[in-house]
C-alpha cells in the first residue's frame, strides 16, 4: 500500500516542489487542494446544504468554496488514490480534524523556515507585463537584471509579491495552521525538517523521515 504523507509549511517553504519529487520518488499521487477542486468541478453536492450543486458553479462564481465542500474533495481525492503527499490542506484546525475522520498519515513533515528568508523568496519574484515569463532576483534572474529574456520587456513586481502583501499572507498563514501545527506535535506525529537546505538537502531530510 502506498504511503500517506502529509506536507506542511508556510507559503515560499518549497512544498510545491517537494511534494513534486516526493510524489515521483515513491509513486504516490500528489494532491492539492487546488488540483482536487480542478478535479472535480462536477461533484454532484445537492445533497449538501450549499448555494450551488457543483463545486465548479462557486469556483465559475468567483466566490470561495465552502469548507465542508473541500472537505468532500480531499476526502475524495485520497480514498481514490494509492498512497498521496498532500499539500495545502488542512489549513486551519477543523480541517485537521476532518482529515483525522478521512485517513490515517503516515508522516506529517513541517518544513521550517525562518519568516525573514521566506520573504526574501516571495518578494523576489519578477514577472514580465508583455509574455508572462517569471523570474526571481535570487534564484532565476534574467541575464540582464530587470530586462525579460524572452522579450526584452521591463520586468515588474506583481503587487502580490511585496513586502507588505508577503507578510500579511506569512502572518495570517501563521494565525491559521498554528493550531495545525500543535495539534500534530501534540499527536506526537509531527517531524519538523529544516527547509532552508538546498532543494537536494531538504529533499533527502523529507526522505529519511518518510522511510523510516
Ligand atoms: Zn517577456
């Protein structure tokens, strides 16, 4: 049977692309909340006591799925998959609690890392207005800085990418999953893995704690 591996950390703390490799390394499905969503836009959710009777009428709304509704999707997700990561979910405490009542983990990993490099991360991003090419002052600069390579184009910040937006984001993420956090450590179930390693370092951390 697969295994049931849960990854959590702060936006900027490289779940997406550890998820990814993890996914690959033991062949398990990668499942975000966002993906689950994209998958299943035509639920049937009449029987909930909700607005709409698709998840896809609230996302072609533009308003936010109800949590019992994501609830029904993750739950859906990982009954269907042999052994997943998942990633972005829970994001508050309730959910952690519902996702008790879905499935059993197998290792809960937190990737740490300090709040003042993270914004370091997400303020670095640079994206060009013309043909939507995306760089980062840091990790993917552009061979000629501020310039596009692609284009030519100036680069710009996005305003979702600033400093003041990153951090209300850092600290309401905080706020959120605090509890999540807690309520894994308090299960004693919860490995804290050092995410400011290269990609290749703090992968090979989440590898020895997914297989022992
Ligand atoms: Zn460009």
């Amino acid at each position: 049977m697969g295994k049931h591996i849960l990854l959590l950390g702060p936006p900027g703390a490289g779940k997406g692309t550890q998820s990814k490799r993890l996914a690959a390394e033991f062949d398990l499905e990668h499942v975000t909340t966002g993906d689950a969503l994209r998958a299943n836009k035509g639920m049937d959710i009449s029987d909930m006591d909700t607005e709409y009777d698709t998840p896809g009428e609230y996302m072609d709304a533009g308003e936010l799925v109800p949590d019992e509704v994501v609830n029904a999707i993750v739950e859906e997700a990982l009954t269907s998959a042999d052994g997943y990561v998942l990633d972005g979910y829970p994001r508050n405490l309730e959910q952690a609690e519902e996702l008790s009542e879905m499935t059993d983990l197998d290792a809960v990993v937190y990737l740490a890392v300090d709040t003042d490099e993270l914004v370091d991360r997400l303020t670095g991003r640079r994206v060009c207005p013309d043909c939507g090419a995306s760089y980062h002052v840091e990790f993917e600069p552009p061979e000629e800085e501020g310039v596009c390579d692609e284009c030519g184009a100036d680069l710009v910040q996005r305003d979702d990418d600033t400093e003041e937006t990153v951090r209300e984001r850092l600290r309401v993420y905080e706020e959120n999953t605090a509890p999540v956090i807690d309520h894994y450590r308090d299960e004693g179930v919860l490995v804290e893995v050092d995410g400011e390693g290269t990609p290749e370092e703090v992968f090979e951390a989440i590898v020895d704690v997914v297989d022992e």
